[in-house]
C-alpha cells in the first residue's frame, strides 16, 4: 500500500463524491451534460471544478470530456455527474429523443459517415 | 488539493445543436494504432483520459495468503465527430484490449453501438484479448487490419483463421493514419451493425 499512499491523487471515488457510490445508468462516457442552474457554493471542491467547466458556455461537455479536463478517472466523473444531474446542476441538453428507437441512431450515424467520406 | 481555476480547459466544448450522443469503442493491443485512427477521424484535437485499477496479481503465490495487489492507470483517448446537422455527437474511445481490463471494459464499454478492432498482422494474438471481451461481453465487432507498411499481407481466410472470427464478422482493412481509410473501417462497422440489429430483432422470439 505504499505507492498508493504517496500518491495525492490516489483518493478513493467516495471520498470525492461525497459518498455517493453509483453512476446512474444514464451517465456513460459520452453522455452530454449542459448546466442548468442552481447555487454552487454549497458543492464540495470536486463538484465545483466539475460546474466551473460550465461557466459562461452554452456549449456541453459530455462525461469523458470532464475527465480528461479536469484529469479525474471516468468512474469518478460519472459519479460526480449522476449526483450534479441529482441536484440539478447539471442536465442533458434534451430528453425529446429518449422514444427513438436505437435503430435510427445507427441509421443517422451510418449517414454521417458516409457523408465525410 | 490541486487547484487551476485560471487555466483554460484544454476541451472544446460540445456545440449547443448536439442533442444527442454515441459511442463506438476502438479496442486492440498495445501500439496497433487506435490512438491515430482516432486523431485521423476525430473534429476535435483527441483527449486522454486515465483510470487507475487495482488488481491482484495474477499467476504469482503469496505465501501470506493475502493477494498481492497493483495499481495500474490505464490511459484511454478519445475524440468526436458531429453529425446529423450538428445534432448528433458520435464519440470514439480507444480502449486497451487486455484480458485484465474487463472490468473497466464493463464500465466504460457499456452502451456502445459497437466495436472496431484494429488489428496488426506481425502481432494477431495480440487482438485475442479484445475479441474475447467482446464476445463475453456481447458487443458486436468488426476487425480491420492496419496497413502498417512493413507488416505482412496474408490472404483473408488465413487471417479468419488466425483470429478465429465467425464467418458474418466483417473484416477490413485500413490505414490508420488516412482519414478517409479510416472512416471506411468505421463505416464497414456500422453497416454490420444495422444488419446485426435487424437479424436480431428478427431473431427475438415474441
């Protein structure tokens, strides 16, 4: 256990997640979050590093891309992100195409490709 | 406690006409070249993210009866292509295909549309770990084999031999660092994938 001590990053997921130790099933790595609103000074410093990406961007970030900013391991992130989506931090930029069916999301892929060819 | 409020983020920000996401994983041995098939492909300069796992040693003795245990980081890149009149942000992951990995397969590859193995032709077995978790996992795939100059050619039914692959896998080539070669191989995938649905949804008994 020696190398892991030495390491100050080596913190354990819960400790950074203040507790929370699940992902929602929602929230993979190209989930794409957007902010939504709500007071961040309550958020522990983790969370808040995850909001800060946010400020002043309508743009979004999915999962992956919050973990290679902010250089935290995916797993963590995903909990971070279950537990901001939660509280209402953090939302998906719309719920409209959750009905599709999976077939039309690799129709429209296949079409995107084929179109960069 | 590591703090950088001031410093940009090196990401490029999802565009606020993406409603929707997907993700296709590139998986395969150490140096096959998933990393440039991804920089090749992606619209975005690719990102690198790591995860540390621990894991008992495997194949060695304690005589403590405690099982040694390592920490490993296992680095994954990534990037993005926008699709759909910009709606649609499809993700490519490059994931490491050892054996050991699978439980961060089991995160990490969950909900993909598929797979896309690269493969190099001086080093196959080096592919048999990833098919493995693929076929354990369920994840359909397709194989290309990266066109590294000096690696050998074989003809296709040895290669299917070579990686034991099932006669409907689709199996490609590609050069890896040619975008338009590599979009082929993705393509190639995603065809399998569209016909892999609909035999499956064929198959489900009602």
């Amino acid at each position: 256990m020696t190398g892991p001590r030495r390491d100050p990053d080596m913190v354990r997921p819960y400790v950074r997640t203040g507790g929370k130790i699940r992902a929602r099933d929602d929230v993979r790595l190209e989930s794409v979050l957007i902010a939504a609103s709500g007071p961040t000074d309550s958020l522990g410093p983790d969370p808040r590093r995850v909001m800060r990406l946010f400020t002043g961007t309508v743009g979004g970030l999915a999962v992956a891309d919050i973990a290679a900013a902010l250089e935290l391991p995916p797993s963590t992130v995903r909990i971070l992100v279950s537990s901001l989506m939660d509280s209402g931090h953090l939302t998906s930029p719309v719920a409209a195409s959750d009905h599709q069916p999976e077939s039309d999301l690799l129709q429209e892929v296949l079409r995107g490709l084929r179109s960069l060819v | 406690m590591d703090c950088a409020p001031w410093s940009d983020p090196p990401v490029t920000y999802v565009p606020a006409t993406v409603t929707r996401s997907a993700k296709i994983v590139v998986a395969g041995g150490f140096g096959v070249g998933k990393t440039t098939l991804i920089g090749s492909v992606s619209e975005v300069k690719p990102l690198r993210m790591e995860e540390p796992i621990t894991q008992a040693s495997a194949g060695v003795d304690d005589l403590r009866g405690t099982p040694h245990k390592t920490t490993t980081t296992v680095a994954m890149d990534f990037g993005r292509i926008h699709m759909a009149g910009g709606s649609l942000a499809l993700y490519l992951f490059g994931l490491p295909g050892q054996a050991r990995f699978q439980p961060l397969w089991e995160d990490l590859a969950e909900g993909a549309l598929g797979c896309l193995v690269l493969a190099d032709t001086r080093d196959l077995d080096a592919s048999h770990d990833a098919l493995g978790l693929l076929d354990s996992g369920g994840i359909p795939y397709a194989v290309a084999i990266n066109t590294f100059p000096d690696a050998p050619g074989y003809p296709e039914a040895e290669l299917r031999e070579a990686l034991a692959l099932d006669p409907y896998t689709p199996l490609t080539t590609c050069d890896a660092r040619d975008r338009t070669s590599s979009l082929h191989a993705l393509i190639t995938l995603t065809e399998y994938l569209t016909e892999h649905r609909s035999a499956a949804v064929l198959e489900t008994p009602r």
